[in-house]
C-alpha cells in the first residue's frame, strides 16, 4: 500500500523555507531561476 504525504496547511514564505532549510533567500531565488525549484503562484 502506498503512503501519502499529509498536505499542506499552510503556505511559507520565502524567508520561512530559508530559515528552515538553513539556505539564503537569495540561493532560493538562484535556483528558481534555473529551474530546480518552483514557488506556487
């Protein structure tokens, strides 16, 4: 049987996934414009 992921409540903000994921709100912004992430309009 499958697992799932529970979903998510509520959205972060940029600063939010930087300070959670130890990264720069600026590193966020360099790998969204390449591509290897992608922020929810």
């Amino acid at each position: 049987m499958e697992k799932r992921l529970p979903r998510i409540k509520a959205l972060l903000t940029p600063g939010e996934v930087a300070k959670r994921s130890g990264v720069a709100v600026s590193a966020l912004h360099f790998y969204e414009s390449k591509g290897l992430i992608k922020s929810i309009p």
